[in-house]
C-alpha cells in the first residue's frame, strides 16, 4: 500500500465510524421511549426528531463548506485564513442559533400545523422540542468545530466526540427515565447534556492539540475576519449545499406528515422504518 493511499485510510475510517455512530443517537432515544408503554412516546421522538432533523440539516454547511475552505486554506499553508475560517464559521453558528432559540414558539407552532400529528403526540413533542432548542448553540457549533477538524485532516477527533457523545446520551438517557421516573423530558435532558458534553470535548481538544494556533486569534482583526470578500465566498460555497439539504430533508417532512396524518400506530412504524434508511444510509 502506497503512502498516499495510507494517508487517505487514516483520515478516511475514523470518519466513516463517525458516521456510524449518527444514527445511533436516534435509535436509542426510540428504543427507550418504545418502551414506556404507548405509541404515542416514538410518535413524539419521531415528530419532534424530525424537527431538528430539518432545522439541524439545513445548517450542515457549516461542517461541510467549513472543512473544505479550511483544507484550501491548509494546503496553502495560511495558519490564520484557517483560524479566521474557524472563527467565522462557529460565529455565524452561534448567531443562527440565538434565532432558532428567540424563534422557538413559531417554528414549532408551524411544523406542528403543518405535520398535523393527534393531540397527545403534539403534547408530547412539544415539550421534546422545547428542551432539546437549547442544544441548538452545542450542535451548531459543533458542525463548525467538526468540519475545521476534518479539513486540517483530522478526524480523529471528531471520530471520539461522536463515541463520547453516544455513551453520554444512552447513559444519561437511561438514568432520567429509569431512575428517574421521566418520560421524553428525560430523552430530550439526555440529548442535551450529550450535546453540550461534546462541544465542551471538542473545544477542549482543540486547546490541547491546536493551542499554538492561539496567537492567529489575537492577530486577526476584524477587518480580515469579516471581510465583505471572504462572508460572500462563505455563503457562496455554502449555498448549494444549503438548497441540496433543503431538498433532502422536505422528504422526510413529507413522510413524518403523511404518517402523523394516519394516526399515533402509522406514524411509530414509520418512525422505526425511517430509523432503519438511516442506519443504511450512513
């Protein structure tokens, strides 16, 4: 074997076992509401999933067009275009979280009318919804931080907050609904805190392995980070990804709708179905 074709396979595989374990997050928030005793509990998981399946989804740009600016700007050796990059991607994460947040109401309120599911599971994901809002800053900044690790050719990383952040999810998960007698409160609760653990890891890590790139942040001023040139070569690159997603994720809206509009059973197995195209996908 070639050392290029090494050197591919190392960045490769952790990212592939990355990917695995994605799906993993939604299969154990089903498995432990599958077991509370009513359809209606996976109905929530499948609703309320859905919605920041889409939210979340739409945002992807900031981990794909991140890793592959950050690459570029690594090849030609500019240490501080790639902080910069780091920087203006997690900034703008964090300002599109701020609006999912201050939005949160009339983002569910419509999804909610739109998917049209019965009376109970709206309950139900409604109150999964509000808890599992607060992850928004962790998750998208975690798409920023993921994406420049992957384009400084490291996925090493990535490939160990996304393990870390299953084992805290099923552990924490369990112990508010099993010991603590909690319903999808404690799935969404164990989502969260699995959230923030992970972007708490990754920033972290990058302390640790890319401390030295520390002084690039004090040197970038704010002309160079937000320069008119570099925001429209951002978005620009992000777009397609953007409208790629839109369209993707507008399937799986449909098909939670279609389910929800035929009763709390259809829309569990369709749940378990879509969980299964998941796990395949990926």
């Amino acid at each position: 074997m070639h050392n290029k074709d090494k050197q591919i396979l190392q960045i490769a595989l952790p990212s592939i076992l990355s990917n695995i374990t994605v799906p993993l997050l939604g299969l154990v928030d089903v498995a432990i509401v599958g077991h509370l005793g009513a359809a209606s509990y996976i109905g929530a998981i499948a609703v309320g999933g859905m919605l920041f399946n889409i939210i979340y989804w739409i945002f992807g740009f900031l981990r794909m067009g991140t890793s592959g600016m950050t690459s570029q700007a690594l090849g030609k050796r500019d240490l501080p275009e790639a902080v910069r990059l780091l920087i203006r991607s997690m900034s703008i994460g964090l300002l599109i979280a701020i609006c999912l947040i201050l939005l949160q109401v009339p983002i569910r309120q419509l999804a909610i009318s739109f998917i049209q599911p019965s009376t109970e599971v709206a309950h139900l994901a409604t109150r999964y919804f509000h808890i599992c809002i607060w992850g928004a800053p962790a998750i998208l900044g975690l798409y920023s931080l993921t994406g420049w690790y992957i384009g400084m050719q490291n996925s090493h990383i990535p490939m160990l907050i996304a393990i870390t952040q299953n084992i805290v999810n099923i552990l924490a998960s369990l112990c508010f609904v099993y010991l603590g007698g909690m319903k999808v409160e404690g799935v969404a609760l164990g989502t969260l805190i699995a959230q923030y653990t992970s972007i708490i890891m990754g920033l972290v890590l990058w302390i640790h392995r890319y401390g030295k790139l520390r002084k690039y942040i004090h040197l970038s001023s704010d002309k160079l980070l937000w320069a008119k040139t570099a925001m429209l070569r951002f978005f620009q690159v992000n777009r397609d990804i953007f409208l790629r997603t839109l369209c993707l994720v507008s399937v799986t809206l449909f098909f939670t709708s279609a389910g929800a509009s035929q009763g709390e059973i259809i829309l569990a197995v369709n749940t378990l179905l879509m969980q299964l195209f998941t796990v395949f996908s990926y």
